[in-house]
C-alpha cells in the first residue's frame, strides 16, 4: 500500500527519542540561519525588521532611544506595507467583480 492510504506522508519522521528541551523556541527556521536575535530573550529572527518589531511590543521598557526609535521605525514600515496589502487585495476583488458581472451580462 501507498503511504498515502494511511494518511501518513512519507519522509516526515520525528525523532521521540528524548522529552522535547525546554530551551527550543517555538520557532521552526528550517534550514535558514537567522540573521537576528533578541538580545533579551535569545529568540531567532529571520529579518532584523521582526526583532525590531519583536524587542518594541515585547521589551518596550527595556529598550534604549535608539532601540525605541528603530522599533518605531520598523512598526511605521509594517503597517505601511499592510496598508498596501490591503489596497491591493482590495484592488484584486473589485476587478474581480466586476469583470464577473461583465461576464454573467454577456452570457445570461
């Protein structure tokens, strides 16, 4: 039988050896190093931006001015690209819509 019969996908074995430690963080960054860690509570980053973001929302009263700065700096830039996610999707179903209406009009 197929290991896909068993709802079980082949290759994708954990080792259950040992008790899990409990100094692994929560976040699986795969076969990238991270490019940045929280100097407070040594949690991996990807992008320097995230542990900006990371050190302002969760260290905030540990944080120099410059650290403060960088972290609003880095909270600015997120919701600037959120915002342009929005339009955009909000873009993508408008056209979306109404290039539907136009198509039930020609075939209804």
């Amino acid at each position: 039988m197929s290991g896909d019969a068993h709802r079980h996908v082949p290759g994708t074995a954990t080792d259950t050896s040992g008790p899990p430690s409990a100094s692994a963080p929560d976040i699986d960054v795969r076969d990238e190093t991270p490019s940045a860690r929280c100097p407070y509570c040594k949690r991996p980053f990807r992008r320097p931006a995230f542990e900006s973001l990371h050190r302002g929302r969760e260290h905030h009263d540990r944080l120099s001015d410059r650290e403060r700065a960088a972290a609003e700096r880095a909270a600015r830039d997120e919701r600037a690209a959120l915002r342009r996610f929005r339009l955009y999707a909000l873009g993508v179903l408008v056209v979306l819509y109404f290039g539907l209406l136009i198509v039930a009009a020609f075939v209804v």
